[in-house]
C-alpha cells in the first residue's frame, strides 16, 4: 500500500501491546485451569515489587537504548556516511566482544537439577551469554525503522534477508569463537556449528510446510471466493449490519475473524479475511472521510 514500515508500526503499536498482554492472559488462565506450573527457578524467589521493578527497569533500558542509538547514529553518520562497510565492520567488532563476554560463562548442556527434573536456567548468565543473539534484530529493526537521511529505509523482505546473513553468519561462528577465547580446540566447535546450521536449515523447511500449505489453501479459497462473487454478498452484508458505521464494521470484521481463526491457521487466516473485507472497509472508510492510500 506505499506505506513507510515505520508508519505502520506507529499506529499498530499500541493495539500490538494490548493484544500481547490479552494473549499472555489467556494463556496464563488456561495453564491454571490445566493444573500446569512453571520450571523451577534457581535462587531465591522474587517478589511482586521486585518484579514491578525490573519491568519497569526494562522501560528505562529501552529508553537508554533509543538514546545511545541516536547518539550513535550522530556520531557515526560524519564519519562513514553512506558506508555500508562501515556499518557492518562496526557490527563485527561489537560480535566478537559480545563473543568474548558470552566465553567466559560456559554453556549450558543440561536443564535438569540433580533429582532430574527441569528447572530454568539463571536469568544474568543467560543473557549475557546469549546476547550476540540480538544482533539480526537489531540489523532487523535498524533497516526497516532507522536508517540514515541518506540511507533509504529497506523493504521488510530485504531487512529480512540482510538479517538472516548476519544470523547464518553467527550460527557458522560462534562456536569456533567461543572456543578459541577459552583456548581450546575450536575444529570439532567448527564442525558442531556447521552441524548446527544444517539441522537448522532443516527445521525451517519442515517448519515452513505448514504455512505453505496453509497459504496455498488459502489461495484456493480466496480464488474460489473471488470468481463466485461470494466475498461482495459477506462485505454487503456486514457493511448493511454495520449501517456504514466504520467502529462497528471493525468489530464485525473482528469477530469474523474469530470465526474463521477456528479453523483456520494464522496466516490463512489473514489472507482469507483480508481478501474478503479489505474492500468494504476501505469503501466504507472513504464514506466516513478516511483516505487510505492504495
């Protein structure tokens, strides 16, 4: 829809927020109703202060973080402009010290206590071992939402891409790496991270069988309804429901998606009802004054 991504996120945050804290929800009532529990947790337990308090110290470390990238980004544009080899030569250098500080830790190969059972890992060591991780991203969200004044923003498929380089890259390395600042024998490291990167390959592929199928049933359906004229007789209907007020053809077009949610998966999900009511809300928005830019 030539749409800046960062556009879209502006306005899709806060719903974003509030949908992840429904869902949390819903998931933490339906683990009650189960009987379920949570890993134990080494150490002492915290309390619900102490809890508040580090969320919201997670606010403040984003906030620290937002303004080291602006200071960044004032540094560093004099200085490389338009070089994209500086960038990543900066990058590097930040992944080989987040892998120096992660080889100090050691990894962790077991998630069981002594009586064998599983119990969650200590917070501080994870994170700080795992933090090299954050680099995709980072790479990720600096290349659809920040860029430079001279750099044009890049597309979600090709920040995608440049990601997954940056992700292969640390899969391939990070191991020998890790070895060579304990000063150990980093070949059978080289071989395990290739071994790594290869059973990952395969999880994705099997991974994306389902949404490929998904998508190409959704396709089907979308073709079918589209030839059929099936999809103007549901947007009449709804829009004549909704008396061309656009708040309540939203919450119908919401709870339609609930509907077809029930037996559909997320991502035919999405293009089903997208498809199906894209149309009438945009006809019903330009009614209402609303111009949406197609």
């Amino acid at each position: 829809v030539n749409i800046p991504y960062i556009d879209v996120v502006k306005h899709a945050f806060l719903p974003a927020v509030i949908s992840y804290i429904a869902l949390l929800y819903i998931v933490h009532l339906e683990s009650l109703k189960m009987g379920l529990e949570g890993l134990k947790k080494p150490g002492r337990r915290i309390g619900v202060l102490m809890i508040l308090l580090l969320f919201l110290s997670g606010f403040l470390f984003l906030a620290v973080c937002t303004f080291l990238m602006i200071g960044l980004r004032m540094l560093l544009d004099p200085i490389m402009g338009e070089s994209v080899y500086g960038a990543v030569a900066l990058l590097a250098v930040i992944y080989v010290a987040l892998v120096r500080v992660a080889a100090r830790y050691p990894d962790i190969e077991h998630d069981t206590d002594a009586d064998g059972q599983p119990v969650a890992p200590r917070l501080t060591p994870t994170l700080i071992a795992g933090a090299y991780f954050a680099i995709p991203i980072f790479v990720l969200i600096w290349n659809l939402m920040v860029r430079t004044d001279t750099l044009d923003r890049l597309s979600p498929a090709l920040s995608a891409f440049w990601a997954t380089i940056f992700m292969i890259v640390i899969a391939l390395t990070h191991r020998p790496l890790k070895a060579f600042f304990r000063g150990e024998a980093f070949s059978d490291e080289t071989r395990r991270g290739w071994a790594d990167f290869v059973q990952g390959l395969i999880m994705g592929a099997r991974n994306m069988i389902g949404i490929g199928v998904a998508t190409g049933a959704a396709g089907i359906i979308v073709g079918t309804i589209s030839l059929t004229g099936a999809h103007q007789v549901i947007g009449q209907v709804i829009e004549v429901i909704s008396g061309g007020n656009l708040m309540i053809l939203l919450i119908l077009v919401a709870v339609l998606s609930l509907i077809l949610g029930m037996g559909l998966p997320t991502t035919a999900n999405y293009i089903v009802v997208s498809s199906l009511m894209a149309p009438v809300i945009v006809s019903v928005g330009a009614q209402a004054g609303l111009v949406v830019p197609l």
